[in-house]
C-alpha cells in the first residue's frame, strides 16, 4: 500500500495514530469520520471554508489543508 502511495495513486489517512486509511481520491478534499462505524465519508473541497489559519513557522509554507470531522450516533 505504501509503494502506491508513494507513487501517488492513494492518499494516506492517519488517525490516533493507529489506523490508517488508504483513499483512492488524492484530490484535495476533506473526511467525515464516523467513529462508530470505522469509517471515511468524503466532503467535497468545496462544501469547506478555512480561514484565520496560523502563521506557518519560519522557512515553511502551507503545502494543503485537510479537515476530519468526528462523527458518532447521536442515541
């Protein structure tokens, strides 16, 4: 799976630095993730804003921007 990534065919997704997903779709988008279910739902880039994002440390630039929403039951 890595070698694929690598190649950029999948999009590594890291979580509580345990479980990694493999997305097929390495266009910029963002993740709901349902933490009930195990599972990655796409949010289209353009359903997100991002603003007010912190200054980036010196010598360094913002490559992209990706937003995880935790979602659960709400019983």
């Amino acid at each position: 799976m890595h070698a694929f990534e690598k190649e950029g065919y999948l999009k590594a997704i890291s979580l509580k630095g345990n479980k990694t997903f493999f997305d097929t779709n390495t266009k910029n988008h963002h993740h709901f993730y349902d933490q009930d279910m195990s599972q990655l739902i796409d949010i289209e880039d353009k359903n997100i804003s991002v603003s007010n994002l912190p200054k980036t440390p010196s010598g360094k630039k913002i490559k992209s921007v990706e937003v995880l929403v935790k979602i659960e039951d709400s019983n």
